[in-house]
DNA sequence: GTCTATATCGGGATAGAC
DNA sequence: GTCTATCCCGATATAGAC
C-alpha cells in the first residue's frame, strides 16, 4: 500500500501514477490500484467515473504545470539564451521530479480516447508553441543561429523528455549536472572548433 | 486488408506492426491483426507461438538490423565527425523508413515479460554503446569537446529516436533536410556565437 | 494451413447493502 | 465512502474438422 496522502483522491491518483508507468495504462488493472490505494476496485468509481479520468487528469496536471511555468519563464525573461537557460532548466526539472507522470504523457497518448486525445494533445502543442517562441525570437534577434524553428524545437524537447526515461535521481550525476551538459550541448553543439562556419543553412 | 505480401508470416507481423504502433500492444486484439493480414485469429497460432512472439520479433529485426548498420559504420570509418555523420544519417534514415517498428521499441518495452525485456534491453544497450565509442574516441581526439559521453550519447539517441514520433514523410521537410538540421545541431549548437569559450565543464 | 467453435480467464464497471 | 457480489464483455489461446 501507498504511503499516506490527505485525501482519497490524491491516493487512488497516485497508484494510477505508478501502476501506469510501471505496467502501462492497459495493463494496470483497476484492481491493483485500488489495492494499492487501500481500497476495493469498486470504490475507486466513488471519486472517478471511470478508468480513463485517471488517465487525463494524470496528464492534464503535469502539462498544465509545465506549460504554466514556461509561459512565468517568458514573462519574465526577454534575453533569448537566457530565455531558453530557464525554459530547459526547468522542462528538465519537472521531468525529473515528475517521472513518472511524464513518462506517461510521452508513452500513453495512443490510450486516450475521444475528445481526450485532442484536449491533451492541443496542451503539448502549446508547449512546442512556447518553445518555438523562444527560439525564433532569438533567431531574429541574431543570438542563435538560423535554422527551422520546428524541428529545433523538436530536437530540444525531445532530448529534455527522454530525461524522464532514463535519469535516475540519486544515480552517478545531479540534476543540476545533467542540466549544465544538456544546455552546453543545446547551445555550443559536441564540436569543439576554433574555425566555425559563420554561413547559414537554408 | 494489408496489400500482398510473399509468406503469411509477414503479412501477419506487417498486420502486428501496423496495430501494436496505433493501439498499443495490448491494446491490439489478434482478432484485429488477423483481419488485417486476411485470416481467422486461431491461424495466426500456426506461425506463431502467442502474441508475445509477435512483439519479440519486431523489436528484434529492427534493433539488430539498426546495429549492424552502426558496426558497419564504425568498420568502415575512422574520422570521428565523419563517424558521427553517417551514425546519425544513418540512425535516421533507418527511424523514418521503418516510423512504426521503432516507435513500438520506444513506447512497449513495458509490454516484454521475462527475459525478453532484458534481451532487447541488450540490443539497445549496444547501439547506445556504439554511439559511446564514437563520442569518447572522438573526444579523446579532441575533434569533441570534453563531456559526459553517456548523457551526450542519450541526448543525441534520444532526439534522433523522436523522429519516429513526429516525422511525416512527404511532409514540410524531407529526410534529408532533418538530418542536415540535426547534425548541425548536434555538432554547433544553437548559439551563433564570435565568442566561444574554450573553457570545458568537468 | 486455415477454418469454426469454444474453453477459460481477467478486465471494467454496476447494484445495492452498510 | 467503502464494502461484497456480480454482471458482462472481450481477450488469448486451444481443439479438432476440413
């Protein structure tokens, strides 16, 4: 059984949490989660209609916090690189300390049903949207190189949110470490060059 | 019904393929995947032992056949940068022909039992430690600039794999261009920058 | 090698008592 | 708000005919 939370929802929401991630979301029995919450199967549908709600509300928090952080990040940044040392920074630390929730997101789309898929899918758009922001401001600003906006941006968010899969907290480096490397290699590239090609791709 | 194709056994893993990359492994009933390769459910039993066989060998073909590519690049070439290229190029080109194979390795790991999890586990742990080699031959070249080889190599492996999520071939861009992209990427950064500081990170 | 028929099981969800 | 009991369906897999 799960530690103790304060409310019932928050138990039943949170061994959701783990047995999706763990087994997948059509693998997780309800059984075992309400097990897990302290309760018997049938319970669960006191504070949820069905399995599914489970499901969007694990993914709609966790977008919605990311993509709330991102929109405070370019509010109150205007410098680009600066810009885009907090956005990474912080996509990185709620991956990290949201494992879980957002390995769901990245792996569980293709479970949600009906309208559900569109809803989160329009919140992992606006995520991009932001993103991509970032980047094609500093672009016309000439502080980053040009290049295609999107799969930049694409680039970027997929790196930061494979984090989720493989980081280990606890493991051989930190968060901040791991962060530090990742924004070298975003801005600087692996190249280490002293003749760099001031000429653009088109 | 899928078009042709010579043996059964494909027809039916192409079916396999086609509906474990949409639904979900378990998500996909046989009945469906016997459908769609234009026979009863019970048939599939003949070339197959269970549906679990159907997922090894998906997993299995791809990964093998994306490593043997990388030990052939790693054979057939020396200059780190050009290793890099055609490691990435390759990587690529592999992920975008074959979207759905590799989008089923990234997202259904979960859906392995016993020691298949842990053999193509194996089989990824060698491409990422063919990628290794290159970056840390590399640096010690000093053609990269010092880092930390495994959370570069995820970095690069990470985003590289996302294409297989977001690509659309026929789309704005061809795969080409994305490589081209990547690669520039990878190996200057975002940063247009004059200044480049020659300090390395520990 | 493919079929029809079916065994067997486990899943989500509901009914209704307490 | 949680329980026990159960409905009902769809899933994998098997048996045995053709």
């Amino acid at each position: 059984m799960l530690p103790q939370s304060e409310s019932m929802r928050g138990r039943i929401l949170a061994a959701a949490v783990k047995l999706f991630a763990e087994y997948g979301y059509h693998a997780a029995p309800m059984r075992d989660i309400a097990m897990l919450a302290g309760i018997q199967a049938a319970s669960i549908y006191h504070h949820y209609p069905n399995k599914q709600a489970l499901l969007v509300e694990i993914m709609e928090t966790s977008m919605r916090r990311l993509n709330e952080g991102l929109e405070r990040i370019l509010r109150e940044f205007d410098d680009p690189m600066q810009r885009l040392q907090e956005a990474v920074a912080y996509h990185i630390d709620l991956h990290t300390r949201n494992k879980q929730e957002f390995f769901i997101i990245d792996t569980e789309m293709r479970a949600l049903e009906g309208e559900n898929r569109a809803y989160i899918l329009s919140l992992r758009d606006r995520c991009e949207s932001l993103f991509q922001e970032i980047l094609s401001d500093g672009m016309e600003r000439k502080i980053f190189r040009h290049t295609d906006v999107k799969v930049a941006s694409y680039a970027i968010i997929s790196m930061c949110t494979a984090l989720a899969t493989w980081f280990r907290p606890g493991g051989r480096l930190t968060v901040q470490q791991v962060t530090a490397i990742y924004l070298q290699t975003i801005t600087h590239g692996l190249l280490l060059a002293e003749e760099r090609p001031q000429t653009q791709v088109e």
